[in-house]
C-alpha cells in the first residue's frame, strides 16, 4: 500500500524498491490513457483512409482539450482526500469528494449544453480539411456526452489516490481502458463502424468506469451512499478554494493544450497525409510521455513528503532517484525505439503514403526521449511540493518559444520543421524549469 510505503521513509532513506512500489503502480495506470487514443488511431488506420485517421486525430486533441483544461479536478481532489484522511472523520471524507464531484459535472453538462459553440471554436482553431472535419465532427458529437462521467471520474480517482488507495485506482483505470480496446476492435472490425465505432467505444468505456468507481469508493470508505448524497452542497469559498489552489497549473495546462493544438492546426494546414503522419507520431511521443510523467508522480509523492519533514536528506534523495530512474528510462526507451522504429508504423496503418512519410520523421521519434525526459519527470518534484509558480512561468515562456520558432522553421523546414519546433518545446520544459530547484530547498530550511 501506498500508505506504507510512506511510512517506511520515516526511518530510513528511499531506496529504490520503495521508489518502484509507487513509480510502477502510477506508470501502468498512467500508460494506459494515450494508449486508448493510440489504439484508436491504429483501429481507424488500417482501414487505410488517410481522413479517418485524421477526423479521429482531430477528434481526439478536441476532447483532450476539455479533460486536460480541467485535470485539476483529480489534483485538488487529491490533495483534500489526503487531508480528510488524516483527521479521520468522515464528514470530511463525505466533503472532500463530493465538492469536487458536483463541480466537474455541473462543468461536463456544460460542455454539452455548449459543444456547438466549441465545436465552432475548435474548426476554426485547427482548419481541417471538409472530409478530415467531417469524421472529427463524427468522433465529437458522441463522445462530448461523456464529458460528465470523464470529469466525475477525475474526481473520483483524485480521492482514490489521496485515500492511499494506489491499487484500486490502477484496477479502475486499466479496466475501464481495457473494454474501450475491446469494444473499439468490436466495433469497427465486426461492425464496420468506423469512427462512429470508435467514439461509441470510448463514451461506453467512460461511463463503465464511472460505474466502477462508485462501487470501489462505496466499499472502501465503508459509507453509505445516502451519506455521500446528502452532501451536495458546495460554497463560493469551497469553490474558490478547489480553483485557486490550481490556478497555477491550470495556465500550465493551458500552455500545453496551445501547444497541441497547434501542432495539429499546423499539420492540417501541411495536408491530409501529413496531418495523419503526425498523428501516428504525436501517438509514440504522448505514450513515451505518460511513462515519464509515471516517475514524475512517484517523485511527486516522496518529494511532497520531504517538504513536510522539513527533510534534507530525503529530498537530495528524492532528486537522485528522480535522476536516475529518468536516465534509465531514457536508455531503455531510445532503445527499444530504435530497435522497433520500423515495426511501430505497421501498427497503426499500412498505408504505404503515410509509412513513407513516417520513415523520414523517425529521427524526431527517437531524440524524443533524450529531449524530453528530464523535463517530464523534474515537473513532479515541483508540483509535489507545492511549487508551482516555476511551473506556471515556464511553462509559458517555452510555449513563446514555440510559438516563435514555427514561425521560422516551418517555412523554411515544413512537417520537419513543426518537429524541430516541437522538440524544442520538450528540451524549454526543463531549462526552463530546473533552475528553480533552489525555490524548493528554501522550503526545507
């Protein structure tokens, strides 16, 4: 148990088993998030129509858009149940979930009652082609109604993982992405469903795990559903609380979600192929991603815990392990790129068009870990600790930089010059932001 585990470091340094007993938990639970839209992408790809990848990728930074703005529903919800575990009472319990809970679907109805207006918003930000538009319209107009039961669920696993309950939350996550995979090989391969296929897939998937987690949060708290819903009210000051403690993060996400959508507005605007390229490689990198941000919560945990010790010795060990887990990662990810650079394509389609195009892009692929891995994991150390205003300003100051970049490079580079202001990005997130550390240690002094 998580909980365990923290109380071990009370009396000894974190060794490295400690460290993996809450790295792999949240690396599998984490992975398995860009591997829905991956196998969605590869589902879609083999039926060998360039704007079918493109409308599910388009589709996709759509509704990534709405859950990424509002991840913070999980991290402050986090945050709360910890501390309602602490005192033990259970009306804090009760509160710490369903504040949150009411709030992220009250804002999932709203996407629903606005998604033309975001619809709109969205065609004109990204410009796809009419055919690509058309299957992205598809892909949006089913799964913005699971926009609910996606925010719900972030609270929900927000206090499964700030109740110390790391293996429930790993159960909830890997299951509910399992029967999306499953349904989406159904759905399209038996029923020649298409995008259609594919979005019913996911809006199932959703609302099962939502099932799923109720239960898990009814038979671990050992309370009563009544109890959880007479508990529906929520106060300026709750609600200002939940917002302003992420206020920080949510510019950060922000940032991030610009970036990406600029990546794929740009890509449209270089064509079909291209768009649907970059949305096979852009599937690689966000799984890539996902392992690092794995370490990232790990050392988010023990780093958090370190602050609170006022502990030296424990964050300069927090920071070692962080380093060498990501070193490690990096080795082992560049390799096995390298090694299946050529096989990974034939996953997600056969199209000989979009493998050729891919072939030329793989150098982008396999630098994508050297590039990108300290930024990725330093993040966690940050926001474990509460630090977030480095975060906030690096972030921004990188999207700049991108911003900056393209302008140059991809009129003089094309596709390969998006990706060198994408990889810039990546190598910002850490120079950047690693400067800052000091800001960290003044906490412990």
């Amino acid at each position: 148990m998580l909980i365990e585990i923290i109380i071990i470091t009370e009396f000894m340094l974190i060794t490295h088993k400690d460290y993996s007993k809450v790295a792999f938990p949240f690396i599998i639970s984490t992975v398995t998030q860009p591997l829905l839209g991956a196998v969605d992408t590869a589902v879609i790809g083999h039926m060998g129509i360039s704007e079918l990848i493109g409308g599910v990728a388009i589709g996709t930074v759509i509704m990534n858009t709405i859950y990424w703005l509002f991840g913070f529903f999980r991290v402050s919800t986090t945050g709360q149940s910890a501390i309602a575990l602490g005192k033990g009472c259970n009306s804090s319990l009760i509160n710490s979930l369903m504040r949150p809970l009411i709030l992220s679907a009250f804002v999932g109805f709203m996407f629903i009652v606005f998604q033309s207006l975001i619809w709109r918003g969205a065609l004109w930000a990204i410009s796809p082609e009419p055919l690509v538009a058309d299957q992205a319209h598809l892909y949006f107009r089913i799964l913005i109604y699971g926009a609910p039961f996606v925010l719900i669920n972030y609270s929900i696993i927000g206090w499964l993982m700030g109740q110390a309950k790391a293996k429930e939350t790993l159960y909830t996550q890997v299951f509910g992405n399992l029967i999306n995979i499953i349904l989406d090989v159904v759905f399209v391969f038996y029923f020649d469903l298409g995008v259609v296929g594919v979005a019913y897939a996911s809006l199932i998937a959703q609302i099962i795990t939502l099932i799923i987690g109720v239960i898990i949060v009814l038979k671990t708290s050992q309370i009563p559903i009544s109890a959880f819903l007479q508990s529906t009210k929520i106060s300026k000051e709750d609600l200002s609380v939940i917002v302003s403690s992420n206020s920080d993060l949510l510019i950060r996400t922000i940032c991030i979600l610009t970036f990406f959508n600029m990546i794929a507005r740009i890509g449209s605007q270089l064509g079909t192929d291209v768009l649907a390229t970059n949305a096979i490689l852009m599937q690689i990198t966000f799984i890539i991603s996902y392992m690092f941000d794995g370490i990232a919560n790990a050392s988010s945990v023990f780093a958090g815990k370190s602050i609170g010790q006022k502990d030296q010795t424990m964050f300069d060990q927090v920071m070692k392990l962080n380093a060498q887990w990501t070193v490690g990662f990096i080795i082992a990810l560049t390799l096995i790129v390298i090694t299946f650079k050529n096989s990974l394509i034939l996953l997600f389609t056969d199209q000989v068009e979009l493998i050729t195009l891919y072939q030329t892009m793989t150098p982008w692929v396999i630098i994508f870990p050297v590039v990108a891995g300290f930024g990725l994991t330093i993040y966690g150390i940050f926001t474990g600790t509460g630090t977030t205003r480095p975060v906030r300003n690096s972030s921004l100051v990188t999207l700049l930089l991108f911003l900056v970049v393209q302008i140059f490079t991809v009129n003089w580079w094309g596709n390969h010059g998006l990706w060198f202001a994408f990889t810039i990005f990546y190598l910002g997130r850490v120079v950047f932001l690693y400067p800052f550390i000091y800001q960290i240690k003044q906490k412990i002094l």
